[in-house]
C-alpha cells in the first residue's frame, strides 16, 4: 500500500445552480470520475457525509479503501448509485417495501439492505449475501457516480474509529497521502450517516439510525423494528457488522451525562474538577442553552456548543465537527449532556454513545 501519494484535490462550486448534468462535463468531476474507473480512491460530498469512493464492481479497488481507512474487512459498505437503472447491476430481487423506500426516500440518506448480484465485488460484502445500496442526495456526489459509469462503494471517508468528515478538510486530516484525490463540494448538510434499513426481513428493521427517521419510514411502509443492540442499555450483538466498533471517537475522553438537569450540571463539575486535578486538559460539549454558563465555570477549559437541545437538526450537523475541534484543541477529557431520542435524535444519540464508548452516568 502506498501512503504517501500525491492526494489531488479539486474545487467544486457549491453553486444552487449547479445541475448533475452541468457538474458532469466540469474538469474536475471528469478528472475525479476517471480515476475511478482506473481502479483509484477517491473522496466526495454527499448530503450525508464525506465518501471514500471506488469502484464496486472491483475487489482490487475496493481493496484500496480498507486499506487507505484502516478498516476491518468484516465491515461490509455501502454502495452509491446515482440512478435506478444502475440498481439491477448490484441488487437481485427488491421486496416491495424496498421500492416503496426508493420512491419515498431516495435520493436522500437511506441505505436499503438487498439481496447482492454476482457483479458486486466480494469484499464490499464482506461475503454476506446482501448489499447496502444508495442514491445520496448531492449533485456532486450524483455527477461523479454517473460520470464513473459504475456503482461506486463508499464508506465515510474517516480513518477507522475516527468522526466522520463533514468537510474536505477533515478528509485531509484523516487521509492526504493515502488515496488519490479529494472532491471539495463544501460542508455536508445532514451532518450523521445514513439510515441502514434491512428490507429483505418482514417488518424490515433499521440496523443504522440516521437521517431518515423510523417515524418517516413508518408513514409509509407501517411497522418497522429497531436493531434491539442500539435501545438504551443495550447488550446485543448489532447486525450491522460496523456498529459494533468503537467509532467516531475524539481522541480524548468523553463521558455522558444524563438525568435532571440540576444533577448533570453537578456531577459534570465534579468530572471536570477531578480531572483538572489530575493535570488534565478539559472539555464541556456543550450546548446553546448551557453554553454561557460553562464558559463561567474555571474547571471547563474548552467550551464547544453543539447546537440548541430544540433543534435537533442543527446538533446532527455539527456533531462530528465539534468532536474534531475538541482534539484541535487538545482536550483530553469531555464531558457533555445527552438529547432527546425523537426523529433524528435516535441517530444523534447513537453517536454520542458511540463516541463516549458506552462511558454514560446516569445521576
Ligand atoms: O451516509 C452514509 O451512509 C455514508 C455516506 C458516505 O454515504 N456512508 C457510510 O458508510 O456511513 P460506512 O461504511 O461508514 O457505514 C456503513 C454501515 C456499516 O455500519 C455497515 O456495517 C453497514 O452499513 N452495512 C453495509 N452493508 C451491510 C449489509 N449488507 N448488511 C448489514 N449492514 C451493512
Ligand atoms: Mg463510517
């Protein structure tokens, strides 16, 4: 494995006039699409997150993108089409709430679980016999994937373990030097990853919250279960094979703490006074509610908000940011509150979790 290539990157306007068809014949997006297909890995926006992309009909490319992240080779990816014709290349039969999903949710940040076609290489399954399938909802992400002419596997483009990207700045971080180019299309708009739901299984059951909600999908499919490994207290094995690694870790600390507020606030100092005491460096992911009142309390070093408790959205865009600014600022302890489960909060809360390790009090 090389690490130390040239890691091209490329500037795309994130112009609202910018069409699919009008982003294909641009320079970059042909440049970026032809080393695709020459078996590269490349990095893009999607309304998700930043995508470590190469071809999916090709075990040596995809080879390229656990090696490139790190990943474990039993954590299947997702694949990223960019039109329905491209699905039959990838997906055998689709159950009828699959396409119903499709007409409902895609393009947008909802990858369905299919029964795979020979074409799709080996290791983007991980050997299963199903494939995570998506269409993103992002004219860059749509131009490149046409452009390549073949579907186009596609982690987050993190090191493994590591917050997802939600710029091309957090790809280079992770990864200048160790794939072939970079696509900067601007921040990302969801903010968290998207929504995993198994079709091929009745009532299909969501192995991944994310930016479609179960209240969204029940609204048109009826009744859909939950991976019982990510309700609260949890200690089931998840199905997605990737959910059961520590992930989206800031290289510090971080601990949950979740109750009345009076009693978070308590206990978080304690933390927070206790580690200051042990010559640690702290942090407070805050939020903008509580913002102004840890920026008053000498044990918090570093307050970072995350966005208002009422507005869950804002909180899923900014999350992985905020927990990449905590090791700019080298925190090396964090302590932060909790937020509510509903719609997109499930996927919010899931991160959180993950990123703190499973280290929650609750007071
Ligand atoms: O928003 C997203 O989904 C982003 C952007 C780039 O599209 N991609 C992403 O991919 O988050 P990744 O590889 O970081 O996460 C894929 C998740 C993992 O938890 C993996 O285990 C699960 O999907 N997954 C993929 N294929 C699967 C399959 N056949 N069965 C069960 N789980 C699967
Ligand atoms: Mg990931």
């Amino acid at each position: 494995m090389e690490t130390n290539q040239m890691t091209k990157v490329w500037s795309v306007d994130n112009d609202v006039e910018n069409t699919v068809e009008k982003l294909r014949s641009c320079t970059q997006i042909v440049d970026a699409a032809s080393l695709l297909r020459a078996g590269e890995v490349v990095a893009f926006p999607t309304e998700t997150v930043y995508g470590l992309g190469a071809n999916a009909l090709s075990d040596e490319a995809v080879e390229k993108i656990f090696l490139a992240k790190g990943r474990p080779s039993d954590n299947p990816l997702i694949v990223h089409i960019g039109a329905r014709e491209q699905l039959a290349t990838v997906a055998g039969e689709i159950p009828t709430k699959g396409k119903q999903l499709m007409d409902a949710f895609w393009p947008g940040p909802l990858t369905i679980i299919l029964p795979k076609t020979d074409r799709v290489a080996s290791l983007v399954t991980a050997g299963l016999e199903s494939v995570g399938i998506r269409m993103p909802d992002h004219p860059v992400a749509l131009a490149i994937i046409e452009e390549a002419g073949v579907p186009i596997a596609a982690p987050s483009a993190n090191r493994s373990g590591r917050p997802s990207p939600t710029t091309a700045a957090h790809v280079l971080t992770d990864l200048e030097g160790r794939v072939a180019g970079v696509l900067d299309g601007g921040a990302t708009g969801v903010g968290v990853e998207s929504t995993v739901i198994d079709v091929t299984v009745n009532p299909p059951i969501i192995l991944r919250p994310g930016g479609i909600t179960r209240e969204q999908m029940e609204a048109v499919i009826g009744t859909v279960a939950l991976d019982p490994s990510f309700q609260v207290g949890a200690v089931e094995t998840p199905r997605a094979p990737g959910m059961k690694y520590t992930h989206y870790a800031p290289e510090g600390e971080l601990w949950l703490v979740t109750g009345e507020a009076d009693h978070v606030r308590k206990k978080m100092s304690e933390m927070l006074r206790d580690a200051k005491q042990h010559g640690q460096k702290t942090g407070v992911l805050a939020t903008e509610e509580s913002r102004s009142y840890w920026e008053q309390q000498p044990e918090a070093d570093v307050v970072l908000s995350v966005g208002s408790h009422t507005d869950l959205e804002e909180v899923a865009q900014q999350l992985y940011a905020v927990l990449r600014d905590f090791d700019d600022c080298q925190a090396q302890f964090i302590v932060g509150e909790t937020f509510s489960r509903d719609g997109l909060g499930m996927a919010v809360m899931n991160r959180l979790e993950k990123a703190a390790g499973g280290r929650i009090l609750s007071v």
